[in-house]
C-alpha cells in the first residue's frame, strides 16, 4: 500500500478497520526516508521512535519540540535543547502523529533557498542540482519526496509557499493569529505563522483544525472559531467571485508561468467563478515595506542571543568581548545583514522614513486588500516568478528578496493563502496561490479542493510503492 497517495483522513481509516497497523505506517515512510535523506539533506534532526498512529511529520527546526535540538538552522542555537513543546507540535502529538525529524531551514527563516542554513542547503527532490526554496526548504523537500505525510514550516513572507511552488506540494498560510506562534521561534513576530505543507488540499485542512484555535500562551493568538475539517468539504462552492491581478503585476513572472497562470484561470472560470482583473499597484512596494518591517522586528527579537541567555557562548576576557564574539562568530551572514539593516532602520533620524513609512503602507495594503475582497471571494495570483533556481545562482541579497514578490504582501495583510500544484514546465513543478479574505479559511480550502481534483498534477517522486 503507497500511504503517500492517501489522504491521512484515509491511513486512519484503514488503522481503524485494523487493515494497517501504526507500525507499517511508520515503516512505510522510514524506507521512504532511508532512501531520500542522504541525498537531499532534509533534516537537522532525525527521530527513530514510532509514537501513536505512526504517521509521520516533520517540524521545521525553529518550532521546539521538548527535549530535542532547536537549531533554527544556525551555528549559534547548535546546542540549544528546547525545554517546551510549541502549542502546533503539543496539538499534533496529543492528536497522535509521530515525529520524523527537525527539518532543515534557512538560518533563522531568512532565505528563499535553505542556503543559509549552517547545516548545508537542502536540495530539490525534483532535481538536486536546484533549490527546494526557502526558508522552510527542509519541510517541503521531505513532503514532496515522501519522507513524512505532512511537515509544519512558518511562513513570515512566503517560506511556506514558495518552497511549496518550488517541490510540488500544497503550501499553506492560515490567517495571523490563527495559529499559536508559541514556541515558533520569532523572526518578524508580526508577520510569522505556523503553516502546513501536504501532498494533497484535504490533509493541509485536516492538520489546520488539529493545531489552530485560541492559545492563552500566544497573546496574538485569535479567538475566532477554527472550523471542524469534518465541516470543511461538506459543502461545494457552487459559483463564486475572484480577483486575478493584471499585466503588470503578472510581468513579474517569466512568461511561462504567465501562460500556465492564464490556464489556471480558464479552469476557476470553468469551475463556476466569476473572475475580474484587478489593478494591484501596491504590490510594487510590498516587498520594502516587508524587508523593513522583518528586518526591524528581526534585530530586536534576535537581540537575546547575546552569548548569556541561550546557546553558543564565546570564551572572551570581559562581558563586551563575549558579546562581540559570540554574536560574531555565531551568526551568518544574511542574518548580520538583516540586524544591521534592521537597526538602521528603527534608529533615531531615519525611523520616521523607513520603519514609520513601511508601517502606514501595511495599512494602506490592508484597506487595499479589504477593498478587493469586497467585490471577490478569493484572489488567485502565481506563487514564485518561476520553478526552482539552481542552488549557487543567486548571489545577490536583493535578487533573492525578489523571489518573494507575489507572497510577501498576504504577510503585510495578515491574510490566508494556499499554494497548490498545478503543473511541470521543463520538468519543474509550479503552484499558484488562491488567496482569501482574513479568517476564511475555508472557503479557501473548498476551492482549493475543487480545483486539485480538477488539476491534474501527479507528484511523480510518490508514485512508487517501497
Ligand atoms: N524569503 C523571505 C525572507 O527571507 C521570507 C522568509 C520567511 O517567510 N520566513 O525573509
């Protein structure tokens, strides 16, 4: 039996009707492991111990797991063992999946690659001279090879989406608030999320009503009520409205994907949608107003690894010297440049021009977005500008930054997005996100179910039985 190509809702069935066992379950995706691991780098951390119903997960190494390494991808948290349990991971293992592994990650969720983790860069199942994306690049490699069922990755400006575009696997963003950042180590906290990688729609909304839902420990944490997955694909959306972005927002993509993207479009008509081109000129400073933003939030909330309180402590002769040493020695590069630029921006005589603008625009982004979604359900708009990069190949900081153009928005906005798989160009997978209102999650997973069944993408790295 090839339980990659089931549905978890279905590997518990057949657990119930006594037809598997846990333990075949667990075997089954241990092979899996023993065969892509080596090759592709997708964990930091691998668990060999069966726990509940055997299926496994993985969890991005910034989410703590009680008792296990937390590197967050980074020389400085090398040593680092959590001392509690995230609320996502908490709710999961209570709900009785079994861990696979910590996966691999861009140092600190900073990246579009997983080349700036210190553990070594994750490749691509689909081709290993590429890129998985990033930054939870370990996360989507290992769903998309079928090492794990499902893997938990945080999405501060796409790290959950783009990897998902880049290995062909679903990539989902709740809401901000929806699910509990506790335990989540912060990058940009008011733009972090807990999101969820799968191989097909109904297992991501299977994992979201497990983990989300109101966590006194998460003081952004939202109250409004998840949806029971049972509820979830009951109804069908009969006809419905969307949005797509015009000409020229769609020329930030390679024409490729701009002719699969108007394909995409064709199919949500087909399917009953109602479907009109908007104008989305903000999008042209999203992508500022994010590196402001994150990086701001990032020099402060990483001002704690200070060499005193948590991990890597460099031996030095005074207290100013540990700190200079510790933080220099332990940290990489992008994230150095993410303080230094973080800093820079909050500090006194350019605050009011940086960090003060970017936060108005969030604003403006926010009403803009609200706007839209008064007259449309949903907005459908291309994941990445196009498939995976080779790894080594961008070497530009802002070349990278620009991978993020057509995800770092629904961030600003705290709104939800799914990626889903929609096709190979030259062998390559590319996914494309419906986006909706805040706190609709479902809606957004109705469609996005209408449309796989409809999609014919078959990830063909599951296919084969082990
Ligand atoms: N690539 C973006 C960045 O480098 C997004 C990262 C993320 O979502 N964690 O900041």
């Amino acid at each position: 039996m090839n339980f990659s190509l089931m549905t978890i809702e279905e590997v518990l069935q057949l657990q119930e009707e006594k037809k598997v066992t846990p333990q075949q379950v667990w075997d089954f995706f241990l092979r899996k492991r023993e065969e892509w691991e080596p090759r592709i780098n997708s964990f930091i951390t691998v668990i060999n111990r069966m726990e509940g119903n055997g299926i496994p997960a993985g969890i991005k190494d910034n989410i703590t797991v009680k008792g296990l390494r937390t590197t967050c991808g980074s020389r400085m948290l090398d040593n680092y063992i959590a001392p509690y349990s995230a609320t996502a991971w908490e709710r999961l293992s209570s709900a009785g999946f079994s861990l696979s592994g910590k996966t691999n990650l861009d140092e600190f969720a900073m990246g579009s690659s997983t080349e700036n983790s210190y553990y070594g860069p994750t490749k691509n199942p689909w081709d290993l001279e590429r890129s998985p994306g990033g930054s939870s690049g370990g996360s989507a490699a290992a769903v998309a090879a079928g090492m794990v069922k499902f893997a938990l990755g945080s999405d501060t400006g796409g790290s959950v989406r783009q990897p998902s575009s880049f290995c062909g696997v679903v990539g989902f963003k709740p809401t901000y608030g929806r699910i509990s950042r506790f335990g989540l180590v912060a990058f940009a906290s008011s733009l972090d999320q807990i999101g969820i990688i799968t191989n097909n729609v109904k297992d991501s909304a299977f994992v979201f009503s497990t983990i989300a839902g109101h966590d006194p420990r998460d003081s952004t944490s939202s109250r409004v009520p998840v949806p029971d997955y049972r509820e979830i694909f009951t109804e069908v959306p009969g006809k419905f409205t969307f949005a797509f972005p015009d000409d020229e927002v769609l020329e930030r993509a390679e024409p490729e994907v701009r002719k699969e993207f108007s394909l995409f479009i064709n199919l949500a008509k087909k399917l009953g949608g109602r479907g009109k081109q908007v104008k989305m000129p903000l999008l042209n400073y999203a992508m500022e107003a994010y590196y402001i933003v994150a990086n701001a939030e990032a020099s402060s909330n990483l001002a704690r690894y200070d060499g005193v309180r948590y991990g890597l402590r460099e031996k030095a002769k005074d207290l100013l010297e540990m700190y200079i040493k510790t933080r220099t020695s332990g940290f990489g590069p992008e994230v150095k440049r993410r303080i230094l630029t973080g800093g820079f921006v909050l500090s006194r005589g350019y605050y009011e021009g940086y960090y003060g603008k970017a936060v108005s625009f969030r604003r403006a982004l926010a009403s803009f977005m609200e706007e839209i979604f008064s007259s449309a359900e949903f907005l459908l708009i291309p994941t990445t500008p196009h498939t995976a990069f080779k790894l080594g190949e961008k070497h530009d900081p802002i070349e990278m930054y620009l991978e993020d153009f057509f995800t770092v928005f629904v961030n600003l906005a705290g709104l939800p997005a799914i990626s889903i798989p929609w096709g190979l160009i030259n062998g390559l997978p590319i996914g494309f996100q419906i986006v909706s209102r805040w706190y609709n999650e479902i809606g957004m997973f109705r469609l996005a179910y209408l449309m796989e069944k409809e999609i014919s993408f078959k990830n063909k790295l599951i296919q084969k039985e082990v």
